[in-house]
C-alpha cells in the first residue's frame, strides 16, 4: 500500500508535522517522498481535509 497526496490539500503542514520519517515534501501541494515513506498512515490520520488516499 502507499499513500498520495490530492488536490484536496491546503498545505497546512498539518502531515508533515505527523511523519516520523519526513516524508512530506513542502509546496503548493504536498507530495510524498515514497523512498522515505513507510506506508504507517499516521499523514492520513492527521490530514484535515482527507487529501491523502491510499493508491
């Protein structure tokens, strides 16, 4: 399983501030650094808005 990030995200941060492992990468919209991802949910629980999905 692994995790995207939508057009749904408003770049609150609120994701990156969740990851233990930095995978969050900054800008308009966040994306996910899939190397540094270890697919634990813990963005998705966090996440306001529900931008982030399971692929």
């Amino acid at each position: 399983m692994s995790y995207r990030i939508t057009e749904a995200c408003e770049a609150c941060g609120t994701c990156k501030d969740a990851c233990p492992n930095d995978a969050i990468i900054e800008g308009d919209i966040y994306k996910i650094d899939a190397e540094k991802c270890a697919e634990c949910g813990a963005c998705v629980e966090e996440c306001p808005t529900g931008a982030i999905v399971e692929e």
